[in-house]
C-alpha cells in the first residue's frame, strides 16, 4: 500500500448506518388508547391535586405584590 492509498483511505467518510423509520399503526389498538385515557386521566389528577393549588398560590402571591406595587405608586 502506497502512502497515497493511506491517505485516500482515511480521507473517505465511514458509512453511514441505515435507520429504519418506526412502525406506527395509522389506527390505533383498544389497548394502547386504554393506556393515552389512562395516562391522561393520571395526569390530570396530579394536576388536579398539586398543580392547581400551586397555580392558586403563585397567583395569590403575585396579586398581593402587584396590589402592594400600585399602593407604593410603583405601577
């Protein structure tokens, strides 16, 4: 192997790997719409529980600042 050939090997670009596209059925199975309702349904009651409250919270804390600024003549 000559050295020019050395250079010519190590100046191509490695193959690249194919990559088969996923399989996703166009209609989805009673089993797998059980599981998105379900996950969903579980989502929405942690919500439900923690997010609601925090977003009461924050808003609570933020119209008490937003009342002290106008009262202090900042807005």
């Amino acid at each position: 192997m000559t050295t020019y050939e050395t250079f010519e090997a190590a100046a191509r670009l490695p193959a690249k790997p194919r990559v088969r596209g996923l399989r996703f059925p166009a209609l989805p199975s009673w089993p797998l719409l059980a599981q998105l309702g379900g996950a969903a349904g579980t989502g929405t009651g942690i919500y439900l529980q923690w997010g609601l409250a925090v977003t009461l919270m924050v808003g609570g804390v933020t119209l008490v600042v937003v009342g002290m600024l106008r009262e202090a003549g900042k807005i």
